[in-house]
C-alpha cells in the first residue's frame, strides 16, 4: 500500500514541477531567485471532488529529493529523485530533467519548458534569503487515460538554498 501511495507520489510531483504556483513577498528579482536550492521537505494533498481525501509529507534526503536551479541567463533546471521501499528492496526512480526559460514579472515568475507547449506562472515566498516555499495550484492528478477530473491535488516544498 505505502509503495502504491509513494508511486502516485512521485507522480504528482513530476506534474507539479511542471506547473506550480505558491505566494511571495513583493519586489522578486531576478538575483534573489538565482542559484541552486534543493527540498527539505514536500507535502501533499489529494482532494476527491475538493474534500481532502489524503495528505503526506516526505522529508528530503540524499535518496529522496527535488533541485531547482535558476540561471542569470533566464534558464532553469528542475531535477530530482525519489526511492521506494519494497519489502525486498529499495527502488530509486531519477525524474527526468526539466528544462526551459524563465521570466520574472512583477512578483511572478513565468516558465516555458523546452520543446514543448507547457507553460506555468508561478509565485514565491521567501521565508529569508536562503529559505524558499513553492505552493501548487489545484491540479488534476494524471490517470492511464489522461486527467483524473474528480482528484485533484496541492503540493507545498520547502527548498533551502545550497548555492548562490
């Protein structure tokens, strides 16, 4: 059971990195957001026709965490990896790398990933300059035949900042 939530897990959160929003203070710019930031902890809810169904948190560690890096030139890079405890043993799954251009726009930050269509704006809170949290709009959770549209979920990441 816990191997089947932790997979529907890194699910969501690969469609979260794709399409994420959260708050921010005023006055974002470009060199506060620059550099490398890695999660220290992710929660999750999943709502059944908006009525909150399920949540769970993941502490990041060096099995089980996600990176943002935000580039001077206006590029980022999403990455990451999550492991899944078996019974016999453990089974790291490596999220493929995000890639594309970024934008800051006021107090949003808009992204294009490459080769693609997908787009998302998002916002940030800095809790200080090395602390950052990343709240997701309601999002439908990904099926074998597209999109759940009575499950949606919401995921918070706390990232700290590994490098400037």
């Amino acid at each position: 059971m816990r191997s089947v939530v932790f997979r529907r897990f890194c699910i969501l959160f690969t469609v979260f990195l794709l399409c994420f929003s959260c708050k921010k203070k005023e006055n974002l710019t470009q060199q506060e957001i620059i550099g490398t930031w890695k999660s220290v902890l992710i929660t999750t809810e999943i709502y059944e026709q908006d009525k909150l169904r399920e949540s769970f948190e993941l502490a990041s560690d060096e099995k089980n965490f996600n990176m943002m890096e935000f580039h001077k030139d206006g590029t980022f890079k999403s990455s990451g990896q999550f492991t899944l405890n078996n019974d016999f043993s453990d089974s790291t799954i490596k999220l493929d790398d995000q890639i594309g251009k970024y934008k800051i726009k006021g107090d949003k930050i808009a992204t294009q990933l490459n080769d693609t269509a997908v787009n998302s704006e998002m916002t940030f809170n800095f809790t200080n300059k090395n602390v950052l949290t990343v709240i997701s709009e309601q999002m439908h959770l990904p099926n074998r035949n597209g999109w759940d549209t009575n499950h949606t979920f919401i995921t918070t990441t706390t990232f700290k900042r590994t490098s400037p």
